[in-house]
C-alpha cells in the first residue's frame, strides 16, 4: 500500500480545519460509545493520528438505503467528517458523484490496487433465486459483484438486518431467495452490524475500532460486537423498574402508559432484542421508540419480521435469567437442546397455531362486518 499518498485520519482532520483539541474530544468520544476505559483513549488517538486511511467500497442490494441514511447522521460533526471524508469511501452509489461506468472504473482501481486491505461494507441481502436475476448491477447479479468484491477485502461488514440477516426481503415465502451475506461467503472475517437501521453512532464506533485497533472488535457468537450488542434493550430501558415491578401498560392509549409503565403486554420486543437503543438512543441522543411511546419491534434480530404481530406479548421462554447476555442465552438454549428438553418447545408451538388460528377467525369475522 502507498501510504506516502494517504493522509493520516488525524492530518485530514486538521485539514478540515479542526484543532486538535476537536480530534481528542472525537477520541473520547468514540472511545465511550465502544464502552472502553478512559485510558484507551490515547490508544485510539495514537491510531488515528499514524493509521492511513481504509480505503471502503460500500455494496448496495436488495434494502432501502436506511443504513446509510442512519450512519451519514452520526451526531457529532468530526465523525461525519471522518466517515465521509477520512475513511477513503471509494465506491458508495448512494454517495458518490460518479455513476455508471465510472464508477464501476473506480471501484475496480480500488481492488485492483489495494486487494487484500480494503474494508467491504454490504448494505442489502443478496437474493439467490431465479439465478439471481433480482438484483442486477452494471450488467451483473448481486450474488456475482458481491463474491469479485469479497474475494480481495481484509474484512466485511454487514450494515443492517438485511445484510446481517434477510430482513423483510427475506419474510415468508421469500420471493427472491433474500440471503444474508454470512451464508454466501465463509473464508472472510463478517462483523455484523443488525437494526433496521443500525444506530449512527454504531456503525462509526465499528469502523473507528477497526482503525484504532488494526483488528476486528470482539464479537458475540453471532458475530455481532459485543460492545453494542451485549445487552438487551430490555436490560438498559428506563421502564424497566416497571417490569421488575409488574406495572404494565394493557393498551397504548390507557393511563398505564401515559404513566409511563412497561410495554411488554403491547407487544415490546425488548427482553428478547439485543442492541445499544436504551443508551446511545437515535437522533443525536433525542430519544428511541419504547421513550418515544411504542414497544421495540426486535428489528436488530433475526426473523423479527415473522415472528408474529408487533402488538401482541412474545410467548414466554423460560429459563434464561433477566441479566443473561447473548453469549449466556445461546449457551442456556444449546444445553437445553441436547438435554432433550423439548416440551416447552412444543407446546408453545402448538399454542401459536392456535393464537394464529383465532387470529386468522377473527379477522374474516371482522372482514364480514365492515359496512363498505
């Protein structure tokens, strides 16, 4: 690599014309949001101010653009700065002023001269069905600039649930066989980044640990960074002494949630969701849907798309204490696994037909009532 003609993090960032008082409070920054020791942050600005820029090629799929709605809003100025500016982001369709073949030039210069040491962000799943002819870039199928482009980065990471883990675009029967990227490719070290969106301040605290660092953060074993995806939301909630307690709200409009009391009876998806939305919050720290109002609806794991209505409780697992972690939850339900312990299993199989049965009566009775 020709670091010669690369500016360090911290040279673009005096450039920009921040003092170097602005790039340390940046490295606190950041160094919080990754849950780290206040002496890490030296380490982290040491990095940033020797580390030449990573040069980036971000694939869009079959998704919606939210995540890089979400990550060009991170909250503070320099990160957005050192996100579109300082990470070398080489080929983005979403962003970049090239289009068409141009930028199909640029993005094959970029593997070309630095195989092995770009960094491949993939938004969007890739679909596999009918030869991948849903997704077509530049005269190519997703599946196809996907695999040219995993073949030469050092590492991949996967923003969003549909990248992650299919999303909507895979929800039952899945028409265009929406696959998340971890199941295409198996010899590259994936950092999972799941939400719909991921949070900003996430997706920065991702790449900036991958430059501080020079090593991917340590993930849970579904591949997701422990640091923002090691507790559930339920576990960080301000409503959770309400839950503790056994005040629920029954409906969104009733005074129990004007009090502001749990959700869980709506439908909060909370103590079974991983991620950071009860402490990082959206919108530069303004708030996130349970303060907002509105139970979280687990868009950070998988199959939340098909598991069942957004306002009705989850059936109850039982078994996994208020405090486990995810690492803790998999390891309790694999035990339980070959234990042979089923019956709860199934029963709450059988009991979901059944709901989904009355559900499926009521509303065509409430179908033959409408007044048209």
């Amino acid at each position: 690599m020709d670091n010669e003609q690369r500016d360090t993090y911290y040279e673009s960032i005096i450039k920009q014309g921040y003092s170097r008082r602005d790039f340390l409070k940046f490295s606190t920054y950041m160094a919080a949001f990754m849950g780290l020791e206040s002496s890490m942050v030296g380490q982290i600005a040491e990095s940033l101010e020797k580390t030449p820029r990573i040069p980036i090629i971000w694939e869009h799929y079959q998704e919606c653009t939210c995540c890089s709605e979400s990550f060009i809003r991170s909250n503070h100025p320099i990160v957005a700065d050192i996100i579109l500016d300082k990470i070398s982001l080489d080929y983005t369709l979403t962003l970049m002023a090239a289009s068409g073949h141009q930028a199909e030039a640029a993005k094959k210069a970029v593997m070309d001269k630095y195989k092995g040491e770009y960094i491949l962000c993939v938004e969007g799943s890739i679909p596999l069905g009918d030869d991948g002819n849903y997704c077509c870039i530049a005269g190519k199928s997703a599946k196809e600039t996907f695999l040219e482009a995993a073949a030469g980065a050092k590492a991949i990471i996967a923003w969003g649930s549909c990248a992650s883990n299919g999303c909507v675009q895979a929800a039952k029967p899945n028409p265009t066989g929406a696959t998340p990227i971890h199941k295409i490719v198996k010899n590259k070290p994936i950092i999972k980044v799941p939400g719909c969106p991921p949070i900003g301040e996430v997706m920065a605290g991702v790449i900036v640990h991958v430059v501080a660092f020079g090593r991917l953060p340590e993930l849970d074993r579904l591949g997701r960074p422990k640091a923002f995806y090691g507790k559930r939301v339920h576990d960080t909630c301000y409503r959770r002494p309400y839950y503790d307690a056994g005040l629920f709200a029954e409906t969104f409009d009733d005074q129990n949630s004007k009090n502001g009391y749990c959700l869980y009876k709506v439908g909060c998806k909370g103590p079974m969701t991983y991620n950071s939305c009860g402490n990082i919050k959206w919108n530069n720290g303004v708030s996130y849907p349970i303060q907002s109002g509105h139970g979280c609806i687990g868009c950070s794991e998988a199959n939340f798309w098909d598991n069942g209505p957004f306002y009705e409780r989850t059936t109850k697992i039982p078994g996994f204490a208020v405090e486990s972690n995810a690492d803790t939850v998999g390891k309790v339900a694999g035990a339980v696994v070959v234990g042979g312990v089923v019956l709860h299993g199934v029963a709450a199989n059988i009991s979901k037909r059944k709901e989904l049965s009355e559900r499926t009566k009521r509303a065509k009775t409430n179908e033959k009532n409408i007044d048209f």
